[in-house]
C-alpha cells in the first residue's frame, strides 16, 4: 500500500467538466425555455428571443464537449490504473487487457451513467447541428432534451460521482472487471443497447415538443419516426448482442430466460416497434395522432423504467446493479416525466383529432391496428410478469416469481398473431378491399402455409402433444405463408420494373429497393423477423445428454460422437483455466477438435463458464465443461440446438432491412427500356 495521495488531474478534471456540463444544460434548459415561451405569446423584450434560443442551443452543444472530456477522463483514468478513484479501483486491475479497461466505463453504476449522459449528450449534439431548417421544432426538442441531461448530470454530480476518491490508503491493483463482462461482445453489447434506450429520449423530445407547439402539419412525425428506426437498429442489435453472450457465457444452454433485465429492454423495442407500424396510419390516412404520441411517450417511460430496474435492486438478475439510493431519484423523474406529458397531452389534445375513420376490418389500417394492440399486450403481459415479484411482495410480504412457463405460454400466443399478421397485412390494400381481392392474394401464402403444416404432421409432428410442439408447427407454417407473401410482393415490384426499364431482374431488384427503401426494407426486416421464429421453433428438436467421462469414452447425440481425450491447463496474469480436450465425429469422420473450459479469475476468485460450439447450418451442437464429479473426474454436458443459428441470421436480415429502410429514396427519372429495332419481334 502507498500513502494516500491528492486527487489526481484525471479525477478533478472530470468533476469540473461534470459541474459545467451541469451548468451549461441548466442554461440550455432555463433559457431555451424562457425564449420559446415568449416567442409563443409574442411578447416584446429587448433582446429578441430568437437570439436567446441560439445562445441555449449552443450551450446544449458545449454541453457535449464536456461531458466528453469527463468521459475521457475516466476511460484515462482506467488504462492508466488510477486507484485513488474508487470507481478504478472497483471495476479494473492491472491485468485487464485495454478493450476490458476501456468498458469498464459502463461496468458499473457511475460510469454506465456516464455513458448515458454523454450518449445523450451526443444525441443532444446531433440534433442541435442537423436540424437548424427547423429552429423553433429544434428549440423545443433540444430543450426538452436538456432537461433530461439536467436530471443525469444531477445524479452524477451529487448521487453517483464517478470520479469519487477511494478512503485510505491507495492499492496497487485493483479488484478486477466482473468475469461475465470478459467478453468480446461485452465490449459491444452495453453501448448499443444504451444507443436504443438513450436515443428513445430524441422521438420523445420531438413528440412532446410539437405537441407543445402544436406543430402544424406531420413533417415531425416523419423525423420522429426517422430517429425512432435509428434508436430501433440500436437496441435491436444490443438486444440480440446479449442473448449471443448469454448463450455462450452463462453456460446454461439458452439466449432469453425472460429475466427481469432482458425483459427491461424488450419493453420499448415492443412499443417502439408498434409505433413504427402505427406511424404509417397518421402519415398516409391522418389517424391515430394521440395513440402515436403515447407510443412514443411509452418507449421514454420504459427506457427509463428499464434504467429503474437495473439500478434499483428491487428485481434479482445476474444483470442487475447492487441496491442502490438512485431508485427513488429515477421514480421521481419518472413520476414527473409522465406528469409533464399527461398535462400536455390534455391541454393540446385538440391538435390531435384523426381525419379519418376505419372504414373496413379487411384494409391496411385494421392490420396495423391489430398488429398495436397484440405488441401493446406482449408488452403489457412482459411488464406485469416483470412486476410481479415486486406487486406480491409489497401486498402480501412474500416475493412471489413468475417463471419461464408462465411467460412461454403468454407470450408466445402473441408472437405467432403477429407472425400471422406480418404475412397478412402487406397483402391488405389501405381503406378497403373486396373478398374477391383478398382471396386472391392469399391463395399462395395460404397454399404454403397448408402445406408444411400437413408436411409437419405427416413426418410425425403431433400438435396436440405439447406446447413446443404446437408452436413449432404454427411457426414454421405461418412463416412458409409469410415467406411466400413477401416473395410475392418483391417478385409484383420486379416484374413491373423489368417491363418499364428494360433491365434484368437483378438490377430491377436494386432498382426496386432504391425507389422504395422503406417498403422493401421493412419486408426485408418481417422476412428476418420470420428467419427467426423458425430458429426459436427449432428448439422443439433440442436433444441433451450429459455424462462423466474418462479418457477414450465417448457420448453419440444426433449422428454425432463425442470421443473425450484429455485435461489441460493454462494460466495468464487475469485468470487461470481449465479446458476438457474432445474429438468430434460424424460418420465415423473427426470432423472438430474442441475445448470448452472453466476459468478461475484472480483478481475476484469467481469462476466462469466459456462453451465450445460446432456450428452449421442445420444445428449447433454446444458443449460445456461443468466441473468434476466427486472422483475427480470431468463431467460434459452436451446439447444439440437444431436451427439456433437461423436466430443469428435472422437478426442480421432485420438489421440490414432496417438500414435500408433508413435510406433516402432515389428519386431519380427510371432509366426507360431500350427501343427494338426495326423488324424485330413484337
């Protein structure tokens, strides 16, 4: 141990740019406010307001300098192992590699706080330069904006200071990252989810603000939808980012265990998702204006809620934060945030008078309108599962779990509706159609659909012996019907740009999606939604077999078989590890060697599990070392997951759907079809 030393330059510039990021959106916060309400009323002062909103709009983007030099501060602060900060000494040791030093700025409480108000922040920065055609929109948003940096600077200046110096003498190392966190996707997987939670504050911001301003026309529902998708793709990507860790980490076997703090950040990918199907309603039919701006204010409200739960302590998870003072900040905020909007929305809610009505059960419309209502119950059904705990707790004293089964038989129901209604709704036309039209539009997705059902159930499917069973029929099914409807919508778009251009299909496909990214994405995005219903339904299939084994022994699953060779061990300055040395064979062919392993970290004396995978197409075959029995002896837990990986593939094609969909139209003149020359057939 060293003698305590003073602050380092780290921890006080990091406090001072936290004090003035402080200062700088409280002014953006005060004045832009101040200035939009006397442009509102017209009220004369000497100083013309407009200037006044400029000058908040430039602290708003000073505020982002230094929020980023606090983060900087620490992140320095980490890889140079400053132990004087508690945070450091905490979340770090010298035996981290850099990727681990540097994510341990979202490791912990006060540094993932960080890392929101400086994402925000950035939002806050990008708003405030790309929206300058738009001053008083921007002004309402980048203000609203700063009142929520106000509420986190507030918590990190004075709840949960990051740069907080450690009592008593200094360390030499430090107590280490938790073992879960070393990983690669750990390095990926917080600052993309917190890209989606953290960037649901921009829609929010735009929502309430022309709400306030009563905004003429819909120009800020289409950026509001734009940064809705943008923060959509986030959480997407983050959302499948942790269930790929926790199926290669936590050494169970699965990707989704409906713990509290996954359910936490499926809550607003369910409404978010709503409202960007529902978005399409007011933008193309002028309805359903205050069912959109609730949409939004509900993604805000969840994103935050998610933030409650995972700092709280009130839910168990091995996600979760420690118990902490910072819940009730976070209620508070919660409870006023909902206030602000219920008062707005009652005060302005003649703005919002749909122009139109449903005209039939059979349109576009009454698809998104079921397609809402079934997100809006999966959400409801996940948040009171979620809940449940906490409700039973406070009303009879004892903590009462709502488990996975509960959720499956849930949630599940729902997800086939919506499977259902994405093969369905794009086949619909908006205000109505006749039965002759939908008849005719259904017949192949119906005849696909027919088709693998009957298939299913000849090869021995029973979909009355169990509930894996019905849903893995439904889903592969339904989505054969889905599949075919989209193929068809594309294959309808081709055809018609081949005839008019000239071009070959290929081209004509690129053509197609340039003219119309938005429709094509987002049947790309319903095609990868559909990719990965048929990988959940292959669990239907999983086969397991666990055994202790010796040298030579071997265990046959699924046309394969496992030969265990040996033991071997290897040790770094972090952690030291054990790895179980097996053969793979299929057809009487070794076709992998692998070895998965047992790591003792030193820094915290935890273990952790990392799984070796054989993967392919049709399955991955998924093996975890899990210790040894009383003899001493290893013992192998194998699993065969049929179709996983059609989960992975099927978030890329969302992801990829969903870029395209972001992507301005081409509006170019379409290149016309070469003419035929004299004497040519007709």
């Amino acid at each position: 141990m060293n003698p305590t030393p003073a602050a380092t330059i780290d921890s006080v510039l990091g406090n001072f740019s936290l004090l003035l990021a402080l200062v700088l959106a409280g002014y953006n916060l005060i004045f832009g406010a101040i200035s939009l309400r006397l442009i509102a009323t017209g009220a004369r002062t000497r100083v013309h307001p407009v200037r006044v909103l400029e000058t908040a709009r430039r602290a708003g983007i000073a505020c982002f300098l230094a929020v980023t030099v606090a983060a900087g501060c620490l992140v320095y602060a980490s890889f140079t192992g400053d132990y004087t900060v508690s945070y450091i000494l905490h979340h770090t040791n010298n035996a981290l590699s850099g990727a681990y030093k540097f994510s341990a700025l979202w490791s912990g409480q006060e540094g993932s706080l960080l890392l929101w108000a400086w994402l925000l922040a950035a939002y806050g920065f990008a708003l405030r330069l790309a929206h300058k055609r738009d001053p008083l929109l921007t002004g309402y948003a980048s203000t609203i904006l700063s009142a929520i940096q106000v509420f986190f600077l507030l918590l990190l200046v004075f709840e949960a200071p990051p740069f907080a110096i450690q009592a008593g003498p200094v360390a030499t190392d430090g107590f280490g990252l938790n073992p879960l966190l070393q990983y690669a996707e750990m390095v990926i997987h917080p600052p993309m989810l917190y890209l989606g939670y953290v960037g649901f504050s921009v829609p929010f911001a735009f929502a309430l603000g022309a709400l306030m301003m009563r905004y003429p026309g819909e120009k800020w529902i289409r950026v509001t939808r734009i940064w809705t998708m943008i923060t959509w793709l986030f959480l997407t990507f983050g959302i499948a980012l942790g269930m790929h860790w926790a199926y290669n980490v936590l050494g169970w076997g699965g990707y989704w265990g409906w713990d509290p703090v996954e359910n936490a950040s499926l809550l607003p990918w369910l409404s978010a998702t709503a409202f960007l199907h529902s978005v399409m309603m007011q933008e193309k039919r002028g309805m359903m204006k205050s069912w959109n701006i609730w949409l939004i204010f509900i993604t805000f409200f969840l994103s935050i809620l998610g933030t409650l739960l995972t700092r709280s302590g009130v839910v168990s998870s091995v996600h979760a934060f420690a118990e902490s003072s910072i819940g009730g900040w976070f209620t508070a905020f919660l409870v006023i945030a909902i206030g602000v909007c219920l008062f707005t929305y009652l005060l302005q809610r003649s703005h919002l008078y749909s122009e139109h009505k449903l005209e039939s059960l059979a349109s576009r419309e009454s698809s998104f309108l079921f397609n809402n209502l079934l997100f809006l119950g999966a959400c409801f059904a996940i948040l009171w599962g979620t809940l449940f705990p906490v409700i039973s707790e406070y009303v009879t004293g004892s903590k009462v779990t709502i488990s996975t089964p509960w959720y499956d038989r849930v949630v599940l129901p729902i997800g086939l509706g919506l499977l259902f209604l994405m093969g369905i709704g794009p086949l619909l036309p908006w205000r109505s159609t006749s039965l002759q039209s939908v008849r005719r539009n259904l017949i192949l997705p119906g005849l696909a659909t027919l088709a693998v059902a009957i298939s299913m159930m000849a090869f021995g499917m029973k979909p009355w012996a169990d509930q894996s069973s019905f849903f893995s029929i439904v889903a592969f099914s339904v989505g054969a019907g889905c599949i075919v409807a989209i193929f068809t919508e594309f294959q309808r778009g081709v055809v018609v740009l081949h005839k008019q251009t000239g071009k070959n299909y290929f081209t004509s496909l690129i053509l197609l999606a340039r003219r119309n990214p938005r429709r094509y994405g987002g049947y790309l995005v319903h095609f990868g939604i559909v990719v990965l219903f048929i990988g959940i339904a292959g669990g239907a299939f999983n086969q397991e077999a666990e055994q202790t084994m010796n040298t030579g022994d071997s265990v046959n699953i699924g046309g394969y078989k496992v030969v265990y060779q040996n033991m071997t061990q290897d040790s770094n300055d972090n952690y030291q590890s054990d790895f179980a040395l097996l053969d793979l064979y299929k057809n009487g062919k070794k076709i992998a060697s692998l070895a998965p392993e047992r790591r003792l970290y030193l820094a915290t004396d935890q273990p952790s599990t990392i799984v070796a995978n054989h993967s392919t197409l049709a399955s991955d075959l998924y093996i975890i070392y899990a210790g040894k029995d009383s003899d001493g002896q290893p013992v192998i837990r194998i699993l065969l997951h049929p179709l996983i990986n059609w989960i992975w593939i099927g978030v890329l094609i969302v992801l990829l759907g969903t870029a395209l969909a972001i992507v301005p139209e081409y509006k170019g003149a379409l290149p016309k079809a070469a003419a035929k020359p004299e004497g040519s057939a007709a």
